[in-house]
C-alpha cells in the first residue's frame, strides 16, 4: 500500500482529492451565487518567520500571518474580501495577555486586507495554532484560476519580490533590519487591495499566489497551462540591498516569504495594468514570458544565458522536502542554486 509521501503534495492533489472534492487544484474554491461568485479559502498558521528567523515569539506575528497566509489566496482569485475566521486550539495554561496578542495580531491584519474578522471556534489543545477561513466575492466579474494562459503574455509579479530574504538572510546573521513592523519577516503583506481592480477589468487570464515561493509557483502554472516559462534574472531587482548583496538579488526572489500574486497578462493589457499600478501605489514587475517552448518548464534568462531552473520546492509529504529538515536547510538550498 502506498504512503502519502511516496506521492507528494502535488500528486495527492492531482490524483486523490480530486475524487473526493469538486473544484481542487486553484487558490480557493469559487462556489457560483446570485449575482457573482463567492470565494472560499482555508489555510492553517506554519510556525511565523518571526518566531523561527527572527526570534520573536510574540503571538502577534502568528495572528497577522494567519489572515495574511489566506487573504493572499483571495487575492489570486481577485476577489474582493468579505470574512474571515479563525480556528484556534490553545493551552488551558496560556496567560490571557498572550491569548490577546494573539487576537490583536488577528484584528490588525483583517484591517490592512479590509475584511472583516467575524468569529471562529476556541478549544483547548496541547499546543497553540489556528486554522483561519477567508471569503471573498466576485460579483460582475468571473474569478481567477491558475489556467488561462497564452503564448507570447507576461508574467507580471503584483508585489515586491526578495525583501523576505533580505531581510532574513540578514537576520539570521544577527545583523540589524529596522523597525520590525516594516519588515516582511515580520509583517507580510498580500495584494488583496489591488488584484481585485485588474480581474473587474479583464486584464489578467491565470493567476496564483507565491506563497510556496516563485519557483513553484512558474512550475505550477506553467504544468497547468502546458506552457513554458522564461523567468528574466536581470528584472528581479530588490530595493535596499548592499553592493556586498546586490549579486544575489534574483536569488532573493527565488524562495517564499513574499505574498506575492502572478500573473498571466496579454502584452495588450500591460499598459493599462501599470496605469492601475501607479495610480493605487501597488507594486508590478514584468519578469519573465510564457512560450510554447519546453511546455511544463521554467528556463532562466540572465542575458543570452539560459538554464533550466533546480527544484526549490516547499513542496509537503515529499522526501526531498527542507520541512522535514528545517528552515537552514531551505537557507543551504537556496544560497546553493545554480543560476545562468
């Protein structure tokens, strides 16, 4: 009998769940209603970059981090938030102040995503965690899935890319960051106030979250659009970088840690999704192309070098994942990736 890790995450989605649930395989589940589409996500809290790179084990961070790990699926679908609630399972022993940094984390970051924190279920548990589900509508506009992409269209990142590894490569170094609040080791943010305007207007064909890391991701839609996929080196730049660290700026993108969405766009609708960019003060990078050239792959670009791109996977229930290894194996992984 086989075991789940001789499948993998993606072949367990691929293979099992599809026969047991409708609609798997995208960011969230839409469900169609009167008048649009509700969007529905679940996704449980991992232990927070701050706890385990930062040091900080403030419960705060695991609070915004829960909202933001499922607002940034809503956002890939481009929908417009609605709710959200939080499953929490917690000692009987653990002090009321910790219980309500918790819950403060839990507020603060329903209110940058603007959704509305609406409840959830408590119980008591050997151990604090939480599971939190968002939802979010479409109303005249169809929701974006991972599928839809063309020949010939960009892959634009909403978003800014490598300041998670800027600063907790820095970080796990002991050197300083700044003001903790600023810092996406800290305090990631997702693109649920922007995504949204570009699917009202039909600018976007695919789309998905990175949070497995930008790598993944490409993988992920190039496999799903039997496309291939040429990701630009030279445009994954990252504000803030020493020249001491500029040579590793597209490195820096590579991994997670940015809540990040991708997208498929027609190179016709490119201008206008900068305009909708600059006016919102949203973050967009053209990186890279879809092309019918080695469908199913990603291949770097640094100039006129070319590379198929290493596996750097977050990938669950897989033998080759840094989970089962900690996060200095991902570090090692990713300092180690051959890149053109």
């Amino acid at each position: 009998m086989s075991k789940l890790i001789d499948l993998g995450e993606r072949e367990i989605l691929k293979q099992i769940i599809p026969r047991f649930a409708e609609g798997a395989g995208d960011d969230c589940a839409i469900i169609q209603i009167s008048g649009g589409h509700l969007v529905v996500t679940t996704d449980p809290v991992p232990p927070p970059a701050a706890a385990a790179i930062g040091r900080d084990d403030d419960p705060f961070w695991m609070g915004w981090l829960l909202v933001t790990i499922n607002v940034s699926d809503l956002a890939a679908a481009g929908a417009v938030p609605l709710g959200f609630l939080a499953a929490i399972e917690c000692e009987s022993e653990r002090t009321t102040e910790s219980f309500e940094r918790l819950l403060e984390g839990i507020r603060a970051s329903c209110a940058a995503a603007q959704i509305a924190y609406v409840g959830g279920n408590l119980r008591e548990a050997s151990r604090l965690s939480a599971v939190g589900t968002a939802f979010g509508i479409c109303d005249s506009y169809s929701p974006l899935t991972r599928v839809g992409a063309k020949e010939g269209d960009s892959i634009i990142s909403i978003g800014q890319g490598g300041g998670f590894w800027r600063d907790a490569l820095r970080l796990l170094v002991g050197k300083d960051i700044g003001p903790k609040d600023r810092s996406p080791v800290f305090k990631p943010i997702s693109q649920i106030g922007f995504v949204h305007c570009l699917a009202r207007e039909h600018l976007v064909r695919a789309a998905m979250d990175n949070s497995d890391g930008l790598l993944p991701s490409l993988n992920e839609l190039a496999s799903k659009n039997n496309l291939g996929v040429v990701l630009d080196l030279e445009a994954l730049t990252v504000p803030g970088l020493t020249a001491e660290e500029s040579g590793d700026a597209a490195r820096y993108w590579l991994g997670w840690g940015d809540w990040n969405v991708i997208l498929a766009v027609s190179p016709a609708h490119e201008d206008r999704l900068f305009e909708l960019a600059n006016a919102s003060r949203a973050s967009a990078h053209r990186i890279g192309r879809f092309t019918t050239e080695h469908p199913g792959l990603v291949m770097l670009q640094r100039g006129s070098n070319t590379a198929l791109a290493p596996r750097l996977e977050s990938e669950r229930f897989a033998r080759d994942s840094w989970m089962l290894k900690g996060v200095g194996e991902y570090v090692r992984m990713l300092k180690e990736v051959p890149l053109p």
